[in-house]
C-alpha cells in the first residue's frame, strides 16, 4: 500500500551562518507499507517529520507555541 505524506516546514532566516531559506515550505514523502496499516503509516510519518526536522533550517521567531 502507497501513502503519501505532506509536511509543512517554518524554516526562514538561520542567524550567524548567512542562509536564508523561505519561510514555509513543503514537503511530500511517498512510502509503501507491504500491508494497509493506518497506524504503521502514522508512525512512519512521524519518523520522517522527526528526521526532516532535523535536517531543516529553523528560526525561532517562526515557532508557534
């Protein structure tokens, strides 16, 4: 089974290191399961939002808390 996930990213202004990226952009990621699992596909989601996470630029005044 095929999902896809679509992911929202604040990135912006990264201070001290001069890049400069927009400040929301998105993503999608296209991941098969060998199985239809809805709750093996949000875990999955969640890892790759973990690992995009990671490797994205933030700027703190773009957080909403």
């Amino acid at each position: 089974m095929k999902y896809v996930a679509k992911f929202g990213i604040d990135g912006g202004v990264s201070h001290g290191f001069g890049l400069k990226e927009s400040d929301y952009s998105e993503k999608e990621e296209i991941f098969e399961l060998e199985i239809a699992d809805d709750e093996r596909a949000f875990a999955k989601a969640g890892i790759l939002a973990y690992k995009l996470s990671k490797d994205s630029l933030s700027n703190p005044k773009n957080r909403r808390n």
